[in-house]
C-alpha cells in the first residue's frame, strides 16, 4: 500500500504507473480486508511498478525528492517480492489449474521471470 501510494504521483511514462499504483491500492485493500486472492494481484502489480520506479531511482538522480520516494517505495515492495511463493499459490487458484506442487513451483518461476524481466526493461 505505501509502494503504490509513493508511485501514484509519479511522472505518467510508457508503463503508465498511476494506473498500476492504482491496481496495487485496490489490490492492497482486497487483501487487507481478507481475501486471500488478492496477493497474487499485489505481486503482480509490484512487479508491473518496476519499470516506473527504477529509473526514478537510478536513472534521474538529480532531483533528491525524485529519488527519495523511489528508495522508499523499492524498499516497500520487498515484502511482495518476499511473498512471491504464496502469490504462486494463490496465482493457480485464481486461473483455474490443479493445485498441485508442480504448477505452484511453474508459477512461482513464472513470476520470478517476469520480476526480472520488468526490474531490467528500464535499463535496455
């Protein structure tokens, strides 16, 4: 909730990270309220912020503010990362597949290439 609260005024990009740090606040919210499907949308909506907060971060140091609440709202979003597991849980419940351990370690991987894949994008 503080990740996407600190990425919501940002600067509108390709990513559009308004939008998605709108998604994570709703997101945030259902899980908050006990909906147990949510953290597989929290996770992915962290992930999908990526591209908006990094070159905030790296990219633009000139402006301290800038940069301040990029360092803040990364650090936020190492809880999601941490609960990426049980999103992978959640994530094969939400699309319909058998619960089993194989496809919850595919989607675990799943969302660890996409993780990697949306914190590297801004750097190519």
């Amino acid at each position: 909730m503080v990740a996407a609260m600190l990425a919501l005024p940002l600067a509108q990009n390709s990513w559009h990270g308004p939008e998605v740090a709108s998604v994570l606040a709703v997101s945030a919210t259902a899980m908050f309220a006990g909906q147990r499907w949510a953290i597989a949308l929290v996770v992915i909506a962290q992930m999908m912020l990526m591209p908006t907060l990094v070159p905030r971060l790296f990219l633009a140091p000139t402006d301290l503010t800038a940069g301040t609440t990029g360092l803040v709202a990364i650090a936020a979003l190492v809880p999601g990362v941490l609960a990426m597991r049980r999103a992978a849980a959640a994530l094969v419940l939400i699309t319909g597949w058998q619960r089993t351990q194989s496809t919850c370690r595919r989607a675990h991987v799943g969302l660890i290439a996409a993780g990697a894949l949306a914190a590297v994008l801004p750097f190519i």
